[in-house]
C-alpha cells in the first residue's frame, strides 16, 4: 500500500495528529509493516509541501503539534486513486528476487544456502502471522484482509523457494552429466545397433 494514499485515506476520515495516524495506519494493516513516526511525518510534511493536507496547531498543544486534514486537492488526488487500479505495468523489483537472480550469477554465491536462509526466514514469517491472524475476528476486516493477503504471498514464496530448488538440483544435474557425455560419445552405429535390439513398446 502507498504510505502517501493511506495517509490520505485515513484523513478522509477526519483531522488527525501525526501519532493518531501512524497508530491507525498500524491498525488497519494488522501491524504486519509498521510505520514509524519519522516515516509517517516525513511523508505528511511532503503531502503538504504539494498542497495534499494542511496542518493547524492543536489547541494547548506544542508547537510541533497540530492537525492534519485534507484539502481539496487532496481529496481529489484520494478519489482518483480510489478510481484507478492498481499499477502493474512496470516489473516489481522486490529485493528477494533482485537478490536471487544475482545470485545465481555470481560464481562465488552459494545460491542453495541463499535460498534455505530464505526459507527459514518465511517460514518463521507465516508463523508470525498465522498467530497474528487466529487472534482477530470478523470485526477487524480491514487488518483481516491485509494478513490474509500476506499469509498468501507467504505461501506463495515458499512454493516459488522449493521451485527454484528444483530448477538449481536440475542444472546442477546436467552439469555432471556433460563431462561424461563429452568424454565417451556414442557412435551412430552403436546408436543404431541399440535401437534395432531394443523392441518396440505396444501402445495398447
């Protein structure tokens, strides 16, 4: 989820504080990726900056303080991104897979412990979420929705680790083969000869 649009949603709801917001954005997402605060204020300071939200002191308090709300133009840019889908049109450079496509072309990676470290990591991650996920109830849709959604991509991950597992035992295999081929090639009478002792299967 874009941290601008979700800041921007969470106002539509109504003037908040920095900290209200990045708790409510913590909420919404079932705290799966929280969001700290320099993020949360960094992010806001620039929706400002392009005239998205407007901050006004909060009454007694610091000068620091305030409340966001979202101005027109804000509230336009958040009902265009409720219209629009979500952008696929670009190759999503996730580091795993930026991190394994490097691996397998760099002579001196183990690319195999790369994958295990991976996996036991994913593991550990379902785990954690699958916990998160037995402690809320229908009520809690929004959080429900983003750990399912996780817990899927984590799945997923691990089907695509074992995946690539077989692809590296595959290569791996036809590597070992290769000397053996190259040093004693089979001669096209000996071929010939092999086939013609060999008796046809029947189909039935």
């Amino acid at each position: 989820m874009s941290i601008h649009h979700a800041l921007l949603a969470l106002l539509s709801a109504g003037p908040s504080t920095t900290y209200q917001l990045r708790k409510d954005f913590d909420e919404v997402t079932g705290h799966v990726r929280p969001l700290n605060i320099g993020q949360a204020s960094t992010t806001l300071t620039r929706l400002e900056r392009d005239g998205l939200v407007v901050r006004s002191p909060e009454e007694g308090g610091e000068s620091t303080a305030g409340l966001w709300s979202l101005t027109d133009q804000g509230r336009t840019d958040l009902t265009d991104w409720w219209a629009a889908a979500v952008d696929r049109t670009q190759p999503d450079r996730q580091e795993l897979v930026m991190k394994l496509a490097l691996a397998v072309t760099v002579p001196s990676v183990d690319v195999a412990a790369v994958v295990q470290e991976q996996r036991t990591a994913t593991l550990s991650a379902l785990q954690d979420v699958t916990r998160a996920r037995r402690h809320l109830g229908e009520e809690d849709l929004s959080a429900l929705l983003v750990l399912e959604h996780h817990l899927f991509s984590l799945e997923a991950e691990l089907r695509w680790l074992d995946d690539i597992e077989g692809t590296l035992d595959r290569v791996a295999a036809r590597h070992r083969a290769a000397p053996r081929l190259n040093a004693a090639p089979l001669k096209p009478s000996a071929v010939t000869r092999s086939t013609a002792s060999t008796p046809l299967r029947s189909r039935r």
